[in-house]
C-alpha cells in the first residue's frame, strides 16, 4: 500500500495564490517593454517626421533635377551624432536618385497608393543595421501624371534603445523590491487567517477522552462551522453509543451473575455435602443438573452476546451474496428437530420447494448469508423457547407475487406478544411479562440489527384473534420482509433441493 503524503493547507494555498503571481510577473515584463518601446518611439519619430516634411517642402519647391540644396537646419540634423547615424534619401518622379544615401531602400507603395503625400513610418535596414524609416511621395512640377518624388529620412534606433531601457529600469527595478514584499504579506495574511484553526485544534486536544460536549462553533471561523457542526454530530453520535455500550455492558454483566451465581452456590452445596459424609447420588445429581443448566444458560447467554456484536458489526455487510432465503430456512429447521423433540413441539418448515412444478419461485435477495442464517435461527429459537409443550412452530418463505420482497415468517402457538410490548421486545436483554422462560432476552434485537442492516421490515402480529379459551394462546407470527433486486423466475438459489419438504420430529 503507497502512503500518500500528507497535504498542507496553507502550502496548498500559498502556492494557488503565489503561482499566478509569478506567473504573471514574467509577462508583465515583457507587457511593460512593449508598451516602452512604443513610448520611446513617439519623440524620435515626431522629430524624425519633421524633417522628413521640411525636407519634402524643399524638394516640392525647388528643382531637384539641378541639384539639391538642403536647408541648414535639416543639414545639421543629418549630421550623424554620437549615438545615431541619419541617413536621408531624395527620389525623382522617374524614381532615379537625386540625392542622399542610395542604398537606402524604396518603401513598397507606390506614389499614387492610398496615403500618397501623408508622412508615413516604416523599419528597414541599411547596411545590415535596424533603422526606422520617416518617408513621403511629394508632388513635383513637370512630373508625368501619377508620379511624385520619394523623400526618406532613416535613423538608427541606439536613442530609442537607450530610451526603452531607462523606462524598463524605472518600472520593473521597483517591482523587484515591491515582489517579495507581496509574498511576505501574503504568507503573514495565510498565517493570520489560518490562526483560528490552529486554536481550534488546541482546544480539541485540550479535551479529556471522556467529554463529548459539542464544540462551540460560534468560536470558529464561518467557513469552518459546517465541519464543526458535522463533529458535533459526530461526537453526538458516539456519545449515544458509548451509553448505549455501557447500558449493555451493566445488562450482560446483571444477566451473566445469575448463572454464574448459581453455578458457584451449586458447586458449594454439593461440595459441602462431600465434606459432611453425605454421598446421597440423587442429591449430588440433582446439584450436577443445577451446575450444568447454570452453565448451559451462561454459554447460551455468551452465544448471544457474541451473535449480537457480529450482527452489529458493519464490516459484515461488505462481504454481500445472493442470499438463498428458502435453503437456510430449511436449515435451520432441522437443526432445530432434535430440541423441538425434547419439548414435542411440532416444529415444520413451508417454502418455495414445497410449490408445484412450474410456480413462480423466490426474486432475487443479496446480502450477508450467514447473518440471515442467524436471523433465522434466532426467530426458530425464540419460537421454540416460548411455545409450550406440545405447541406447534412453523417456518415459512412466502412468494410475494409483485417480485418486491422476499417475506420470512416464524409462527408459534405461544402466549403472544402483547400490542403495547411489540416494540420493547426487540430490546436487548427486554422478556415479555408475565412469561417465566428462561431466556436471555437477546434474540429479538439479534434479529432487528440484522434486519436493519438488510433494510428489511420486521412485524409482529397474533396468530389468532378474538375471544380464545383460558388455556389457549394467542400465538405469535414474526414477518420480515426482505428487500429483493428483481423478479428473476428461474433463481437458481430459491430453488435449491431441501429434503425433506416439510421437515417434522
């Protein structure tokens, strides 16, 4: 099994919140030097431009065939300085060079295009150095219709460079300083608001073991309350439990002292009688029979015990299989003849395998085998405990005709169940009045437990209704309905052989 390592809030949020930051960073810079670059731009081509006009004035009015004579101002501005070097260039209407730098390259519009005598800007390169390019078609006397002169004037871009890279310094060098100040305070501002936190689990681990007093969840943080109250709950819950727990822990150990105590006063006598000289057989048989009855009940009563954890055991309800309703009946009926026998009680089982050929048979029930066979033993076991002698119980697995349930009854000829008792029987360690048996008062809630985890209903009604003799009982008829997949007519469990069909002592 790979462990998985342990996540951290806070880092987890600290990285959600810092990676867009740095991942943003990076393209702010690149934003900021395009945006400089266009700054730097405008100045250096607002001057460039001028020139390129005064230049184009001079070439409109004057006879560039002759020659060209450049104002003083422009020719001071041509002069190459320290950073950059300007070049200029001067075309005919015919396109032939009449003054400037030839190499110098021709835009790629032509005189009559779109924008023709609107000063336009364009990147170029002349003797394999980036320049930026101010240029105009100028209208000329005795030009042929259409043609214009070109007038261009190129600068080297090392100014506008410089310029880009002052501003790039001034807005990014700040950030450098304001960066890992925002991720101090981003880090101190987690920290504060995870404080809460922190301080509720010191209160939690200040707590005894012992108090499950809710928590207070006005204490903490709104976006905690909904796991506080769910703890709440939870410690609601267990609560209840651990009372539950011990309530039944006082009622097993109340339950186990009375046979415990008879076997030990038991032992006593019949071992007092030894030292008095007294070996009467019968009397030590009859302390014998104590001793093994006391003994019987203790083990019946642990049986319980140990039949009520499993069934209350969630983990058994993960290990789920078609359930053979109709065979386990059978079952456990005839497991149950041979003490059936010792009280002649007429013990039968009525079923699915009992049905014509050709009958429609069980639906389909999934769930725990083996704690529907305790369900089932239990009912048969509480039916034959309370029955008298002579009585009559029957098993029975009805076919419910819709396909919804599977339907389980234990019938008896007992006293019955009072109706104001019916829910107080599946009590643990809770007997009916006025009934003398000798039970452990665990059965019935075995079989709700595992009815529960089945989803199944459990019912109780009497078997006979109406005025009755003094010396008949009621009966009592035990129904669980269990909840089914869907109507399969051919289910192969449902129709497992059961000899005999109808088994009898």
């Amino acid at each position: 099994m790979v462990n998985r390592e342990q996540r951290s809030l806070f880092g987890e949020i600290l990285d959600w919140m810092l990676a867009p930051l740095l991942l943003l960073w990076p393209m702010s810079v690149a934003l900021t030097w395009l945006v400089a670059e266009n700054i730097a731009n405008r100045p250096f081509d607002r001057a460039l431009g001028e020139v390129a006009r005064t230049l184009g004035q001079q070439v409109a009015s004057a006879d560039v065939k002759g020659g060209l004579q450049l104002p003083e101002t422009i020719a001071e501005f041509l002069k190459a300085d320290n950073a950059d070097t300007v070049y200029f260039q001067v075309r005919g209407a015919s396109g032939e060079a009449v003054g400037g730098d030839p190499s110098l390259p021709a835009p790629a519009s032509e005189p009559n295009a779109p924008g023709q005598g609107e000063l336009q800007f364009r990147n170029a390169e002349v003797h394999h150095e980036p320049v930026r390019v101010a240029y105009l078609w100028v209208a000329v006397p005795g030009a042929p219709p259409g043609r214009a002169a070109l007038v261009q004037v190129a600068e080297t871009l090392n100014k506008r460079s410089q310029l880009a890279t002052e501003i790039i310094k001034g807005v990014i060098l700040p950030q450098f300083v304001i960066l890992p100040v925002a991720v101090l305070l981003v880090w101190l501002a987690l920290a504060r608001g995870i404080a809460p936190l922190a301080e509720l689990q010191q209160r939690i681990r200040r707590r005894q073991s012992d108090d499950l007093s809710p928590i207070d969840e006005h204490e903490a943080p709104e976006e905690v309350a909904p796991l506080v109250r769910s703890i709440n709950d939870l410690l609601a819950r267990l609560d209840q439990s651990i009372k539950a727990q011990k309530h039944f822990l006082a009622d097993a150990a109340h339950q186990l002292k009375t046979p415990l105590a008879g076997l030990r006063m038991q032992a006593e006598l019949a071992e007092r009688e030894i030292d008095a000289g007294q070996r009467d057989p019968a009397e030590l048989k009859k302390s014998l029979r104590q001793i093994a009855r006391s003994s019987h009940r203790a083990g019946h009563l642990v049986n319980q015990l140990l039949a009520l954890a499993r069934a209350e055991n969630q983990g058994q309800m993960l290990h789920r299989h078609e359930v053979p309703l109709a065979r386990l009946a059978a079952d456990a009926v005839r497991e149950f003849v041979p003490r059936a026998m010792e009280k002649r009680i007429d013990l039968g089982y009525e079923g699915p395998d009992t049905a014509p050929p050709g009958t429609a048979t069980l639906a389909r029930m999934v769930g725990n085998p083996l704690l529907v066979k305790e369900l089932i033993r239990n009912l048969v076991d509480n039916a034959i405990l309370y029955t008298p002698e002579g009585g009559t119980v029957t098993v029975r697995v009805v076919h419910d005709p819709f396909g919804q349930v599977s339907v389980l009854q234990v019938e008896d000829s007992g006293p019955g169940i009072p109706e104001g008792e019916r829910e107080l029987v599946f009590q643990p360690f809770y007997r009916a009045l006025g009934t003398d048996v000798d039970g452990s008062g665990l059965g019935l809630a075995i079989v709700r437990e595992i009815a529960q985890q089945h989803t199944a209903e459990v019912s109780i009604e009497d078997v006979r209704s109406g005025p009755l003799p003094p010396d008949a009982g009621r009966g009592t008829r035990v129904t669980v309905r269990f909840p089914v997949l869907a109507e399969r007519p051919d289910d192969p469990a449902s129709a497992a052989p059961v000899s005999p069909n109808e088994v009898h002592p």
